[in-house]
C-alpha cells in the first residue's frame, strides 16, 4: 500500500514539474533579444518554489526573477499564483515600470492569499527582482523585493540592492519600492539569483557559501559564453556541496548585454 501510495504521489508531482516547466519562458527566445543569456535553475526537490518570467513590452524587455514563501509542492502552487499576477499586472493592465509591479503584486499576493493580519496567520510570500531593460538607450530599470542584482562591468562588480521587506507581508504597512537606473555598456553582465545558491551548506567547515564568495565566483566566469558559466557555476554548487543535501530551490540568471 506505501510503495502504490508514493508511486502515485511521485507521478503526480511528476506531472506537476512539466506544468511548472511549460510556463516557464523558452531561452531561446530571450538570446533572440540579448547577446548571450544562460538560466541555472535546479529545484531542491521535483518542483520549485523559484521562477523567471519574461516579456517584450513595446521597445523594452521585462525581466523577473522570483524566490516564492516554501520549496516543493507549496513553493510551486506559490510560484504558479505570482506567474498568473505578472501576466495580469503586465500584459493586461499595461503596468510596466518595475517598482509599480511591484506594489501591484505585493497588492495580489495579499487579496488572493486574504491575509488579512490574523494572529499566526501565514505570512506566504516571494522576494523578486525586475528587470525593465531598455536597449537602445544601454538603460536598465531596476526594482527588488529581498534580492540584489549584480552589475559587472569594466571596473568591476557592483551590486544593487532591493527593499528589505517581502512582497505579501501584510503587516508592512508602509513598503516604498524604489527604481534604480544603471547604464550599461556592451558586454557587461547582469546577474538576478535567489538565494539559494548562497545559502547552500557546504565545503570544508560545512558552512553556507554566501554573497562575498558568489560575487568573486561571478568576476572569475563573467568572460566565458553563457553555457560554460552555467556549467562553472554548476560544478563548483556541486563541489561545494559534496555529500550534503541541496540547501534549497537554486536559480541564477546571467544576461549579456
């Protein structure tokens, strides 16, 4: 009766990843717009709680960057929730500069959720990064809920920081997104993660790999093609972890611009 049980919820999870996989943007279509562009995703378990989404809005692209409340099966019911209220937010109601999705999305998270500030209610949730990124004028608009983007250019890496407070903590009251525009010349390259790259347990005192380590990582790949940066990233995560469990849902997004 187990081995029946568990088969039958590994098939159904089975089938939920090529649900989550089909809403996911092609690649192919984003290196049709950038010069070069790789996406490491590995989920901790057959699902993920972490998403990208992407779009082409008139003359910019929008690009977005997730890490929902939860990995597994709730961190993918959470992702397909913020996946629905992009679309709605971007594509139909034309709201395209990254810090009004973002209170617009912080708005949806909280009605679709009613949470509504009962005593040990759940706090479900994402921290995310948007990208609107303006080609012909070498121009990236930039918002973030708990993320940071990564800028490395000629003089070196720079990291832009987001907003300390999540999207869907209701009991934030007075959250203020902010845009932060960066100029960028060709060649540079921008980087969008979760955090689960960083929080990843590992290495000879078994402790997390952490920000410092994922920036200077960054500056030793950031001249190789796409694949071969997703392939260093991947064996070093790997490395790194040794025999150790994935620490969590791991997404990185490089963008050659």
């Amino acid at each position: 009766i187990i081995l029946a049980k568990n088969k039958d919820i590994q098939d159904s999870i089975n089938y939920a990843q090529k649900i989550q996989d089909a809403i996911l943007p092609d690649v192919r279509e984003l290196r049709n717009n950038l010069r070069d562009v790789f996406i490491l995703y590995k989920p901790r378990e057959v699902v993920s709680g972490d998403f990208y989404w992407y779009t082409q809005v008139n003359d910019a692209m929008i690009m977005v960057a997730a890490d929902c409340t939860g990995h597994g099966v709730p961190g993918a019911l959470m992702s397909m929730i913020g996946n629905a209220l992009l679309r709605e937010i971007i594509l139909l109601n034309g709201i395209t500069e990254p810090d009004k999705i973002l209170y617009a999305l912080d708005e949806g998270i909280i009605s679709t959720l009613n949470q509504g500030g009962v005593e040990k209610e759940r706090k479900d949730g994402m921290a995310i990064s948007i990208c609107k990124i303006h080609t012909h004028k070498k121009q990236i608009t930039f918002a973030s809920s708990q993320q940071s983007l990564i800028h490395i250019n000629k003089e070196g890496a720079h990291e832009i920081k987001g907003e300390f407070f999540s999207i869907g903590d209701y009991e934030v009251t007075d959250k203020k997104f902010e845009n932060h525009v960066i100029h960028y010349a060709p060649e540079d390259m921008i980087y969008l993660f979760s955090d689960g790259y960083l929080d990843q347990f590992g290495g000879p005192e078994n402790r997390k790999f952490m920000k410092k380590r994922f920036i200077d990582l960054l500056n030793e790949i950031k001249h190789l093609e796409g694949s071969f940066q997703k392939a260093a990233l991947e064996k070093n995560l790997l490395s790194w972890k040794g025999d150790k469990n994935q620490t969590d849902d791991v997404m990185v997004i490089g963008l050659r611009l």
